[in-house]
C-alpha cells in the first residue's frame, strides 16, 4: 500500500464529517488552516474527490463569508440510482468518470469488486483505442441495463 499523501487525509476527514451529517458545510480558509496547504489545495480536493460521478453534490461560494457545501446524493433504492445514471451520462465517459461510476456501483452494492475490476479492465484506452469515450459510454449502459434487470 502507498504512502498517503496531504489530498487522502483531507478526503478522509471530509467523508468523517459526511458519515456524521447528511450535508456538510465547511470553510475553505478553516480546512486549509487544519491542513497546513493553501486554499487551492482544499479546491484540488474537492474538485477531483467529490465529483456528481463519485455520488456527491457540491455547492460553493467564494469571498469572506464562503463556504462549501457537500452532500452524498442518496436514492430511494437501486433502480433510481440506475436510471439517474443513464439519465445523466453523456455519450462519452472520461476514464476518470468511468472507474468513478464503477465505484459507485461497487459502494452501493450493486456490483462484486471482482465485477467492477473485470469491466473497469476492459474499458482503458489500451483496450478500446482511439474512440474509448464512446465506447465506454455504451459499455456502461449495457451493464446499468443489465443490472437494472437484476434488480427487478
């Protein structure tokens, strides 16, 4: 295992925080301070960690009354969770996105982790070549689909 670096330990405490509230609503300078890192490193984060794609929603507003606000996106069961993903998806999925859907899948019980490495293994840009992005994005509606049906 890796070592951990500033961006692992304030995801880590940000997703306490969630554990413990519904919404959170935090100060960019207040975490920058706990962490020792600029404000832009606090936005890093949350940018790359707290993505719609991972399962949250975040609200921000900058200046010296700013705050951000994060909230884990819960569904009523699985068949909504499926249908806001093939409702939102585009018609190409960055790799990024892809193996962020994929973990979602895995974190709502929906896929093994054995299930989401095969099908996060087929769909690099090795495999798929030059038009991975849409290809991705119909590979990941056939499996939404087919999960969908399981659910039934």
């Amino acid at each position: 295992m890796g070592m951990k670096n500033t961006s692992d330990y304030i995801e880590e405490y940000i997703k306490a925080i969630l554990e413990q509230v519904s919404v959170a609503e935090l100060k960019r300078s207040e975490l920058a301070s706990r962490f020792e890192v600029v404000p832009s490193q606090i936005n890093y984060v949350i940018k790359t960690r707290f993505t719609a794609s991972r399962g949250y929603i975040v609200e921000s507003k900058r200046g010296g009354g700013g705050y951000i606000r994060i909230g884990r996106v819960t569904f009523s069961d699985k068949h909504e969770l499926i249908y806001d993903l093939l409702q939102n998806m585009g018609e190409e999925l960055s790799w990024v996105v892809y193996s962020d859907i994929l973990q979602l899948l895995f974190d709502e019980g929906l896929m093994t982790e054995r299930e989401g490495n095969l099908v996060l293994a087929m769909g690099t840009d090795e495999v798929l070549g030059q038009d991975a992005g849409p290809i991705r994005a119909q590979m990941l509606r056939q499996v939404l689909r087919r999960l969908d049906r399981k659910e039934k």
